[in-house]
C-alpha cells in the first residue's frame, strides 16, 4: 500500500533536522496522501 510506504518515510524521518518539534507535520502528509487536498 501507497500509504504504508509512506508512514514507513515518516516514521523513519528525522524530523529534528528540520527543526520539527513534536508530531510530524501531517498536513504534508496529507499532501502526499491527497495531492488534490
């Protein structure tokens, strides 16, 4: 599943390096998920 591979991508970010603190930006997320949203 498309969706599986890309939790895997978010998951395995280090979202630190991107100055990122606490949950991952799930509207990009969303994005990838719903290129349409």
């Amino acid at each position: 599943e498309g969706s599986d591979v890309v939790l895997k991508v978010v998951n395995d970010t280090d979202w630190g390096r991107y100055k990122v603190k606490g949950d991952p930006p799930f509207i990009i997320v969303s994005h990838i998920l719903l290129p349409s949203f």
